[in-house]
C-alpha cells in the first residue's frame, strides 16, 4: 500500500479556520460570560472539525493531526465543565472520523517537558497530556498508539526521568504517548533507545534527523535505517507514523518551508507520514503521485 499522507491542524486556505481565545481576553469577563464564551467558540471547534473531516474524506486524507488548541482553557476547571456537556456530540464526531477512514492524532505544545527537573513544569506537563487524552476519549478513539500522542524529549540528558516519569503517567496518557526525535537535545538514536526502554512507538523525523547529525541528503543509509529501527517500537507496525518537513532556506534549516519538493525514497515503506509543511493541503497535492512515481524508479 501506498503511504497515507496526514495533514496538519489548521490549512493553508481558509476552508479550516478554528477559533481561540486568550486568557486575557477571557479574564476581561465576568464567569457566567466566560461559560457563554468558550460554549460558544468549542461549539464553533467541533462544527470546524467536522469540516475538516469533510475536507479529509474528500481528498483522500487518511490521517489528521487536530490542533492542540481546539478546546482553549480545557485543562483547567471551567473548561472542562463546558466541554463535558458536548461528550455525545464529540463522540459522534469522532465515530464519523473513523468511518471516513481519517486517523486522528496530536501533538502537545512545547511546554510538555516530562524531562524536566522543576516538579511544577511536570505537574503541568501532565495536566496538558490528560486534556489531550480526554478529548481523545470523547472522540471515542482507541487508547492505543493509533490515537497517537506525540512528544519531544524535552530537557536533554534526563533519559532516566523520562522513562521513569511516562511510566508514572495514567493509562489514558501512557497508552497513546509517542516520542519524537528533535535537532538538539535527542536524536534519533536517543530517542529510540528511551522508546524501547519506556515501551512507547517511536515517531522518526527525518529532517529532525538530519540537522542534528548534519547530513546532505535524505538518502543517507541512516534515515532508512532509523525508519526501519523506530518500527520495531510499534506493536503494530501498519500504525508507524512518521513526520516530515523540508528545510526552508537549505537542506539543513530546521526552518519548515512551504511546500516538499525532497522526500526520502525510504518513506516508501511508512504507512503514515504527517506532512509538517507551511501551505499545508497544498504541500499534499504537490505530493499527489509521489509514491507511484518513486517506486516506478528503476
């Protein structure tokens, strides 16, 4: 099979637009009105979703990352309370998902660091981690890698903490964590080893990969060979996921560019490849015949 390519959160055009709040915003309102407020604007969310998830079906996009961002302030009390009333709708949403054939995953913003050595920044790291796993629950998706929650290392040269730490953390979380590999703190060897030693599927980022051990092309014998090593961290194989990005101004800038014009020829063997470019659905059509054209390469 062909991989299936995944897009990213919000689109480049204006087909998929989700609504956010700041806190400073919503402070500036009394609490009935910030109720009234995140109802109106997580009502918003799920009707863009579902959107997206028209958009999806209907280019044959097999997998979508949602936005970290869908349900502001729903790790904290009030959010949570507004949200819990739209658990039927939510469910429904996410059963339409699985019945279109997207896969849905996310992935926390940066200030998820389980690594970290201040007890505050994991505390926070975890309530973060348990609002994505709850909005995963009521979207009624499995509590497996294939509702993947995707992580950095974080903090570098706390390997140990990171194991022991997502060993601690609650089976809704546990059981849908990925960890990535990053430019700085964990390559790809790293974060495979942490993988294996933690239980958890490695995500392979070949850009990542690249700029952290400063290599001139995606066709050098270690990205094949990491793609091939994370796979082994995934207890089904047919769920690996994989990213991948094109540097903006040269091969190596971390920078992510607008379209891909360079895909590793390895990714032929990557069921799932979420596609971290700018333009977004756009870098997908570019790709549109990038698996036939590849493997009828002599």
């Amino acid at each position: 099979m062909q991989p299936h390519l995944g897009l990213v959160c919000i689109t480049a055009s204006k087909d998929v637009r989700y609504r956010t709040v700041t806190r400073k915003r919503l402070l500036e309102h009394s609490l009935d009105a910030q109720e009234k407020l995140l109802e109106d604007l997580y009502r918003d969310n799920i009707q863009t979703f579902d959107n997206a998830m028209r958009y999806c079906e209907a280019e044959g996009i097999g997998l979508y990352r949602l936005p970290s961002s869908i349900f502001p302030f729903a790790d904290e009390d009030i959010g949570r309370a507004v949200l819990a009333p739209f658990a039927e709708t939510l469910g429904r949403s996410g059963r339409r998902a699985t019945e279109r054939g997207v896969r849905l995953v996310m992935h926390p913003d940066q200030f998820v660091v389980l690594s970290s050595d201040s007890e505050g920044v994991v505390a926070n790291s975890v309530k973060i981690l348990q609002m994505h796993a709850d909005i995963m629950d009521l979207l009624e998706q499995p509590r497996s890698s294939w509702a993947l929650l995707e992580i950095h290392g974080g903090k570098g040269d706390r390997a140990d903490a990171l194991v022991e730490r997502i060993a601690q953390l609650p089976d809704g979380i546990r059981c849908r964590l990925g960890l990535e590999n990053d430019e700085y703190a964990y390559g790809a060897e790293e974060i495979h080893a942490i993988c294996m030693r933690a239980g958890v599927p490695m995500v392979f980022d070949a850009h990542h990969h690249v700029v952290h051990d400063k290599l001139d092309s995606y066709e050098h014998p270690s990205v094949g060979a990491m793609l091939r090593k994370a796979r082994e961290t995934w207890i089904n194989p047919a769920h690996q996921l994989v990213h991948i990005s094109n540097g903006r101004d040269g091969f190596n800038d971390r920078q992510h560019s607008d379209l891909i014009g360079v895909m590793p020829s390895s990714y032929l063997g990557a069921p799932y490849i979420e596609i971290e470019a700018k333009m977004k659905e756009e870098a997908i059509r570019g790709l549109r015949g990038w698996a036939s054209s590849a493997d009828a390469r002599p």
